[in-house]
C-alpha cells in the first residue's frame, strides 16, 4: 500500500469522476483547490462539456492521456463500474471521497495492483501534507 504522502507527491493527473460545474458543490471545489496545487484535473462526468477549463470526458475509458489517481464522487453503488474502468485505463491509485466505501471494489483494485483510499478528502489529506 502506497502512502498518501507518496500518492499526493508523485500523481501529477487526477481524473475527478461526478465533477460537477455547479460551483457550490463539493467536487467543483476539491478539483479548484488541487487543480490551483498544480494538479491537471480530468472532469469525469457526462453532463458536463468543460469543467474548470478542462474538457469533460463521459467516462475514463475516453480519457487520451494517462492517469495517476482517479477521485471518486459518486455514491458508493458505482463504485465499481469506476475501478473497472480505471483497471481497464492502468490508474495507479483509487480514492473514494469521504462517505464513500465499497470493499469488494477496493480488493478488485487492489488485487489489480491499484492502490486504494477509502472515505478521506483528497483535499484534506493535501492540506495536512501543507503543513
């Protein structure tokens, strides 16, 4: 298992899947706050065109480029079509938002060579490596 510090410390891409472009909502300011830490963001949500200045794909498998963390803002039954597809794509780590857990998934990502997060921050997390 990779430690938080060295998952925030090498990812360089984080594919946000449910990024909303509604401002008020947690996942618009989690990807504002990491994208303004130097994080390329890939919103990850089919409703959306643009988010945060990033073209909006409707699912990872339609991500071009490579991805280190895929960040999870769905509830806890999509959970794993997500780790399949971020298994499918060669992500190097999950991270389940707070409040959202699914072990079953988590072992299949693990068991996959993923390393996995389970209902932390991201943000928070960053915000404690800060000080």
């Amino acid at each position: 298992m990779t430690s938080i510090a060295e998952i925030l410390g090498t990812a360089k891409t984080i594919a946000v899947v449910g990024l909303s472009g509604r401002r008020f909502r947690p996942s618009y300011g989690v990807s504002e706050y990491l994208q303004s830490a130097g994080y390329r963001i890939i919103p990850v949500n089919p409703n959306e065109s643009e988010v945060l200045g990033e073209k909006a794909y409707a699912s990872l498998d339609e991500i071009p480029v490579p991805v280190d963390v895929v960040d999870i803002f769905r509830r806890p039954e999509y959970v794993p079509e997500v780790v399949d597809a971020a298994i499918r794509i060669g992500a190097k780590v999950i991270w389940m938002q707070e409040g959202v857990e699914h072990h079953e998934a988590a072992n299949r990502a693990e068991a996959a060579g993923l390393s996995v997060v389970m209902d932390r921050c991201i943000l928070k997390e960053h915000r404690k490596l800060r000080r």
